[in-house]
C-alpha cells in the first residue's frame, strides 16, 4: 500500500536531495567559484569516488550481516551513519580554507567521509527493498517509490543551492533526512524474507546473470554520469543561460518523475529489460538534438531536458528492479543482498569517478575553462556533453540486447 510505500521510500528523498549537490554541484562550485583547476579536481573527484567505490563491496557484506541479526540493528548503524553523512555535507560546501592545495584537501577529506556515509544508508536501504521480494511489477513499484521520492529530493536539490544557498541547502537536507529515518524506522521489516537455510555466502561476481546485468549497467551509466558532470558548464557556456540552470534541472527531474507511473505500465506490457531499452533510445535522440544548440537556445534545450528526463525514469526503476528479481533467482536470497548491492553501488560510483575524472581533464586538454567562450573549446564541451553519451548509450543497448534479452533466464550458478 501507498502508506508502507511511503514508509520504505521516504529515506530516499534526503539522499538524491545530497547526491545532486555532490555530483553535479560540487564540480561546478569548487572550479567556478572557488578557482580550482580543472585538471586537479578531475584527479580528486576520481581517486575520492575510487576509493569510495572500492569499499562499497565490502559494507554490502557488514549490512547482510546486519540484517541477519534483525532489520532494526540495520536501521540503527545506519540511522549513525545519516549523522555523520549531515555534517559531512555541511563541511563539504563551506570550506574555511583558501588556495587550491588546501581546498584540494579540504574536498579529498569531507568527500571520502560523505561517501562512506552515503554508502552504508543506501546501501542498506537498497538491500531491504529488495528483501521484500515479489514478482517484476510488485519489485518494480518498489524501487519506484524508492526513486520516485529520491526525485522529488533532486527536484529540491536542482533549485535550492541557486535560491537559497548552500547553507540552506545543507540545513534542509538534514532534517528531511531526520524525517526520512523515522518513517523508515516504522516501514515493512526486511525479517520476514530472509533465508530460511544458511550456507557459505557466494561471491555477486560468480552469478552469470549479475555480470550481464552489470555490464551493462556500468556502460549506461558513465553515459548518465558524463553530462550530469558537465551540464552547468554546457548551460553557462554553451547556451550562455546560467540563470535558467535551476528550471532545466527541474524540468529535467519533474519529467521522470512524471514518468514513472508510464514507464510501470510500459513494464507490464513489454517487461523490465524491453523498457529500459526503449529509454536507452529516447536518451540518444534527446542528447543528439542538443549537439546542434547555441547560445539563447532556451526552449530548445528544456524538451531535450524533459525528453532527457522521460528516459531517466526507467534508468531509475528497471536496473534495481532487474537486480532484485537477479538475486531471488540466486542460492543466498534473503542473506545475500546487501552483497550484491555493494557491487552495484561500486558500479554506480565507478561510473560517476570515470565521468568526472575522464571528461574534466580532457575538456582542460582541448582547451576548456570555465567560461570560455572560443569556438575549439565550446566545440570540445559539446561533443563531450552530447556525442560521448550517445555513443555510450548505443553501446550498453547493444549489450542489453546482447547479453541479457537474448539470454535464457534464469542465469544463476
């Protein structure tokens, strides 16, 4: 029911509200306002979400041994963490330090301190869900109302640090937050599907059907995570639109949470790996038409940021709802969830270390800085913002064609 919904989801709202901020503000703040390099930010957001993604498998392991115990000793390590995870942000975005060596340090620090707090709650989070278990359309309505109210923490996110500051930012974050682990305290326990026999705990990377599905997941998403990198400098630059930077986010992130009902009725028709195809297609066509804007195409670009954003929502919902029926078809369902999910947030944070540490320093290679504005280097940013993710999405199409449609399931050892 909506009220459970709810309950599991609310969590959700408070960590896309801090994500946003980390991958898509933080660049932009610490190049643009505080005067770091390109070149040695990339390097410190790649080693910061390297090391961050390097330990994700190992707390997916400390959560199922967490949930073994009970659900509610879950909730409590991690409601600690979620104050951790409140003030590390706070520090993040308000440096009291100046130069670039001693704001290089400051970020290093604070970020590996959010991510490992960021990690262990949504780790855990992800790890419940899919301890409810339940067939595609029921995983799927899960993970929508995990994703659907992580939308509307982004919606918040994608305006509030140009409106309000960061300050306010960091204030509002904390309390939904504190909200989000009170209702999750009250939600449906996880208890109920563990696994009634025990057994040697078997490593995600030795299932057949993790490997395809994560294959393709790491694919899709460094061509999500590039122009989530990159789009406040494309809109300051390229389009020469910056303060219309809030409603393009928000226009992008109102989109797919739009869709996400049409997209679970696109799912029971065709399937969870059928739709997320077809979104992989609507990506390209939405990013291709943005290669050809210039400066004051305003309204050109927010239909690429809401046909962007339609797509989105089934790169929300499908993945997790793939990875949860994955591990129901496994030997250590019920005890082995947090593992996998470990793996998948790895990937996740992979993907976004590779965006930020790829795409800046290559764009400081061809030319670009911050507020540059000659042909070459406005060139170099369009084609990594909209040709890159293209030809990255028609990759990880092929192999979810590849290596999972056309596979029999199930897929296990």
């Amino acid at each position: 029911g909506w009220r459970d919904g709810v309950r599991y989801g609310a969590i959700g709202l408070p960590l896309a509200f801090v994500a946003l901020p980390l991958y898509v503000n933080l660049p932009d703040h610490y190049a643009a306002t505080l005067g770091v390099p390109l070149g040695w930010l990339g390097a410190v957001l790649l080693a910061a979400r390297l090391l961050d993604a390097l330990v994700d498998p190992w707390i997916g392991r400390r959560v199922d041994a967490l949930l073994a115990q009970s659900s509610r000793r879950a909730w409590g390590v991690a409601a600690g963490f979620g104050l951790v995870l409140a003030l590390a942000f706070a520090a993040l975005f308000h440096p009291p330090v100046a130069g670039t060596p001693a704001l290089l340090a400051w970020c290093a620090g604070w970020l590996a301190v959010t991510y490992l707090a960021y990690s262990v709650v949504s780790v855990t989070h992800q790890a419940w869900g899919a301890r409810l278990g339940g067939d595609e359309v029921q995983r799927g309505g899960i993970v929508a109302w995990r994703e659907g109210l992580a939308l509307a923490g982004v919606l918040l996110a994608s305006v509030l640090p140009s409106l309000g500051g960061y300050a306010l930012t960091a204030g509002l974050f904390a309390l939904t937050l504190a909200i989000g682990l009170a209702l999750w305290r009250v939600a449906p326990a996880a208890d109920r599907q563990r696994a009634a026999s025990g057994g040697a705990a078997v490593s995600p990377l030795a299932q057949p059907a993790f490997r395809r599905l994560l294959a393709v997941f790491l694919v899709n998403g460094i061509a999500s995570a590039v122009p989530a990198t990159l789009v406040l400098f494309f809109v300051r630059d390229r389009l020469q639109a910056p303060g219309y930077a809030p409603l393009f986010l928000a226009s992008y992130f109102a989109a797919a949470a739009l869709a996400m009902p049409l997209w679970l009725r696109v799912v029971a028709r065709i399937g969870l790996a059928r739709a997320w195809l077809a979104s992989m297609l609507l990506a390209v066509a939405a990013f291709a038409g943005a290669l050809a804007l210039g400066p004051g195409d305003v309204a050109a670009y927010a239909a690429v940021c809401i046909a962007s954003g339609v797509a989105l929502a089934a790169d929300l919902v499908v993945p997790g709802a793939l990875l949860a029926g994955v591990v129901m078809r496994t030997p250590g369902a019920g005890r082995d969830e947090g593992a996998y999910f470990g793996w998948w947030n790895f990937a996740t944070k992979l993907n976004l270390a590779l965006a930020a540490g790829v795409a800046l320093p290559m764009l400081q290679a061809f030319g670009y800085a911050p507020g540059a504005q000659d042909a070459r280097a406005l060139d170099a940013l369009a084609i990594a913002y909209c040709v890159l993710p293209c030809l990255l999405k028609l990759v990880a199409a092929a192999l979810l064609c590849l290596l999972w449609i056309r596979q029999p399931q199930p897929l296990t050892t």
